[in-house]
C-alpha cells in the first residue's frame, strides 16, 4: 500500500515544494515585519519632527515679545509724540496765561467802588469757562480735548497775590506793572517757541510716522526671528538624527559577532578598525561627518553669534525704516489738511498711498521697482559684522577664535544664507503678505476706536468722517499698544499667517531652499 502511494507521489518534489513554501513564508513575513517597523520609524520621526516645528513656532513667538521691548524703548524715545502734544498744551496754557494777565491789568485800573463784588463774580466766571475750555479749542481745529490728549486740561490756577486787591492806588499800580511784566515775559517765550501751526503739523507728520514705522519694523523682526529659529531648528534637528544614525549603525554593525565586541572592549578605535567594511561604508560614504564635542561647542557659540545679530535692527535698521516712512509720509499727508474729514476708506487710501512709495524705489532711468530691506536686516560688511558682535558683548578674542580644520565657520555659513534668503522672493512673497495682514490690524483697530463711536449719529447709507486731527490719538494709541502690549495683537497676527508658516516649514526641511527660490508657493499656502 505504501509502495503503491509513493510510487504516485513524488517524495523529492513534495519535499521541495513544502520547503520552498515555508521558506517564502517566512521571507514575507520578515518583509512585513521590517516594513511595519520602517512604517512605525517614519511614523514616530513625523511626529518628531511636528513636534519641533510647533515648539520653534512658540520659541519665535516668545523671542519677539522678549526683543519687543529694546525696539520700543528706541521708536518711542526718537519719535516722541507725547512730548509734542505737551508743547502744544503749554503753548495754550501760556497764550491763556498772557489774555487772562491783560484783563486782570484792566479789571485793577478802573476799580468800581459801588459794587465791589463785580470783580470776584467776573474771576469766578472766567475760572468757570477755563474749566470747559481746553487747548485744542484754542488751536482751532474744533476737536474736543479728549480726542487729543485723552484728558482734560486742568483749569488755570490764579495766584493769591492776584486774586487779592487793596483800595489803595499804590497796590493798584504795583498789581499793574507785575502783570505788564508777566505779559511781556509770557510774550518773549512765545517768540522763542515754534507756532502752533508748525507744533501741528510735526505732531501729524510724527504720529503717522511712528504707528508705519511700527508696523514695518515689528513685521521686520518677526520675520528675522522666524528665519533665525528656524535655520537654528533644523541644524539641532540634523545633529540629532546624523547622531541617531551613527547609534543605529554601531548596533547592526554588532549584531553578527557579539563575540567580537567582548573581545575588542579595548577601545573605540581598535573597535572601529575590527568591523569589516566599516571604513569603507562609514560616515565619510554617507556623504556627512558625525558630531563631536568639540563640534558641538563651536555649533554653540556660532548659533549665539547668530542670533546677536538682532542686535541690528534693534539700534540701526529701524532708523533707516523711520527714515523711509518719514519720506512717504510727507509726500501724502503734506497737503491733507488737520481739519480734512476723512472716511474709513479715505484712510484705507492714504495708507496704501505710503506703503507704495516706502516699499518701491524710482531707478535712475524713471522707472519703478519694489525696494528690499537686507539691509535694514543684517550688517552688510564684515566691518559692520564685528561691530555687531562687539555690541552684543563678544570680546575679540571670541571673535578670532579659530575652527576646526577643514571645517567651515558655521556663523558664516549661517549668515550667508541668511542673506540669501532675505534677498529671495519667496520671503519678499511672505513680506508683503504679512505687511497686508499687518495694515489691516492696524486699520480695523483705528476704525473700531474712532470710527465706531461716532457711528450713530450719521445717516444710513452715509459713512462717518472723522477730522484728521481726531485720528491722531487713536493712531499714537495703537502703536504704543502695538510695541509694548502683552499679548501682543499686531506680532500674534504676523505669526499667524499661513505664508510664515510655509517659509517656516521650507526652510526646516529643505537646506537649499534659499539658493532656488520657489516661482510657485503650495496650494495650501498660496493665498
């Protein structure tokens, strides 16, 4: 029977065939095995890498409200509105001071014995129209003196000596040559003092100034601090998979032979040079060099140096910002009136109207082109480079300090390509989207402010018209709320726009990126 079975079936080949299938089982379930563990590699490495990103998001957004400060503490001080509008109220205060001498002067030379209390009923009059009297309606612009100072003026306060009076012509005389002499004191410092016209006119041009400027330079360093975080992200982020990769290496180089490893517990090197192949297809055939201490420590020191250059636009790029809206806004504002009535849209207008004339430059052949801001950015020579860094405490001993050979310097290395990509248009792209979002902040919190208020008392259909003088306070407001405000409106918008983030995560993950700039942006981000 058995005979008669084996003679049907071929042993050799049933053999061969059993095998042949446990061994392709085996094979595939090997495959599937390392694919579900390539697949849980790559799974826990995006969620590694997601996590970095969003940690370099908070560290940017901390950064600059930790820098914020330097840069208000310099715009506030040059551009000191407040220190205007004082003027402007002392200004009134004096003139004030000056008619109401005069008609004291008058009151005392022709004195009426019938009714002496006349004289105290026109003071407490005349202290009682001070009191509702303030000096923007002096001025003549017609807009009220919470609109300006978002206080009133305190009543001017009459000495003793001048609300007393005596019977006696010598007091009388006295009291007349005192108030000759204070008017002709309050005129000489009158003449010595710029007109109000003059005080008016600097306060508009100043106050629109100052909010542009803070808007431009706020988006300036937010922008900087992005790129340096990032670039310093993705170095960190490199050094750690370059090390996870040599960790990885060394394990599946041991695996074969652990008896070798016991043996050659000697050193790294006579390890090293005992694995087979492992000179040949080391770290120098993966195309990159593994870390070391000393690595690490100038990796160190150049990300410090790195982010020192901060230190530039904090104290000298801002000024040349200033200086260009300064220019655009005198080329616009110069024949708009302080008493103009201007809409929402009006102001939309005169805003745009700036930001054309401070982000493009006439050529010598009459033409124009969009103007870059590198160098409001970084320092452009090596000169003023050092300068930088010796401002920022590094010593020139730090500053000469050698690397190591056949490396190099990675400062340099990171501010070329810094500038590389501050030249690009990929961040010339994100720029003017984060300078659209910017203006509309700025223009929907002065709506919300000034124009919302007095929307009631207009016709619908009609829009409200504000004079240009009352617009200055809301303007001084915000961009005082813009630098030092906690949280901080204007730099969480910035942030938050979908083209920063984009750049962001280009730059994280592609290192050539800044020498090939994008013509087309991803969907996602494109609008």
């Amino acid at each position: 029977m058995f005979d008669a079975l084996r003679s049907r079936i071929n042993v050799p080949k049933a053999v061969g065939f059993v095998g042949a299938a446990y061994f392709v089982r085996n094979y595939i379930s090997d495959r599937l095995e390392d694919v579900k563990e390539q697949m849980d590699q790559e799974r826990v490495a995006r969620e590694n890498l997601k996590r970095r990103f969003f940690q370099t998001q908070s560290d940017i957004s901390y950064t600059v409200l930790m820098l914020l400060p330097a840069l208000s503490e310099q715009i506030l001080r040059e551009m000191d509105v407040d220190s205007i509008t004082q003027e402007l109220q002392a200004h009134s205060k004096a003139r004030l001071t000056a008619s109401t001498s005069s008609s004291l002067a008058n009151s005392l030379e022709m004195p009426n014995p019938t009714r002496p209390e006349s004289r105290s009923e026109s003071e407490t009059s005349y202290t009682g129209s001070m009191s509702t009297t303030s000096w923007v309606e002096t001025s003549q612009i017609g807009e009220s003196r919470e609109m300006i100072l978002g206080e009133s003026v305190a009543p001017l306060q009459l000495s003793d000596s001048l609300l007393t009076t005596t019977s006696t012509d010598t007091d009388s005389s006295s009291n007349v040559s005192f108030q000759g002499s204070a008017v002709d004191s309050a005129s000489g410092s009158e003449s010595s003092r710029p007109t109000k016209a003059e005080l008016w006119n600097e306060l508009k041009m100043l106050t629109f100034t100052r909010t542009l400027t803070t808007m431009y330079t706020t988006t300036l360093l937010s922008l900087l601090t992005v790129i340096q975080l990032t670039l310093l992200a993705r170095n960190r982020y490199v050094r750690s998979v370059v090390e996870l990769e040599k960790q990885q290496r060394l394990q599946h180089s041991f695996m074969p032979d652990l008896s070798m490893i016991i043996g050659l517990v000697g050193g790294m090197e006579s390890l090293m040079g005992a694995i087979p192949g492992m000179e040949e297809e080391g770290d120098h055939a993966a195309g990159f060099k593994l870390p070391t201490e000393d690595n690490e420590e100038e990796d160190e020191i150049a990300s410090a140096k790195y982010l020192t250059l901060t230190w530039w636009i904090l104290h000298v790029g801002w000024k040349d910002v200033g200086e260009r809206v300064r220019r655009g806004v005198e080329e616009v504002f110069s024949g708009v009136s302080l008493k103009t009535k201007l809409s929402p849209s009006d102001l939309h207008r005169l805003m745009y109207d700036v930001r054309r004339r401070v982000e493009h430059e006439v050529t010598f052949e009459g033409t124009e082109r969009k103007a870059n801001f590198h160098t409001t950015l970084l320092p452009q020579t090596p000169e003023t480079t050092q300068h930088v860094l010796t401002q920022g405490g590094y010593s020139s001993r730090l500053l000469s300090a050698t690397f190591s050979p056949g490396q190099p310097d990675p400062f340099t290395a990171l501010l070329n390509e810094t500038r590389d990509l501050v030249s690009s248009s990929d961040f010339a792209f994100v720029f003017e989207a984060c300078l659209d979002h910017a203006t509309d902040v700025l223009l929907t919190s002065v709506e919300n402010a000034v124009f919302a208020p007095s929307a009631d008392t207009v016709a619908p259909g009609e829009e409200v018209r504000i004079r240009l003088a009352g617009l200055l306070p809301g303007l001084a407001r915000w961009s005082d709320l813009a630098l030092n405000g906690v949280p901080n409106e204007l730099v969480d918008n910035i942030l938050g726009v979908r083209q920063v983030s984009a750049l962001s995560a280009i730059r994280a993950e592609d290192p050539s990126a800044s020498k090939t700039p994008r013509k087309r942006w991803p969907p996602a981000f494109a609008n």
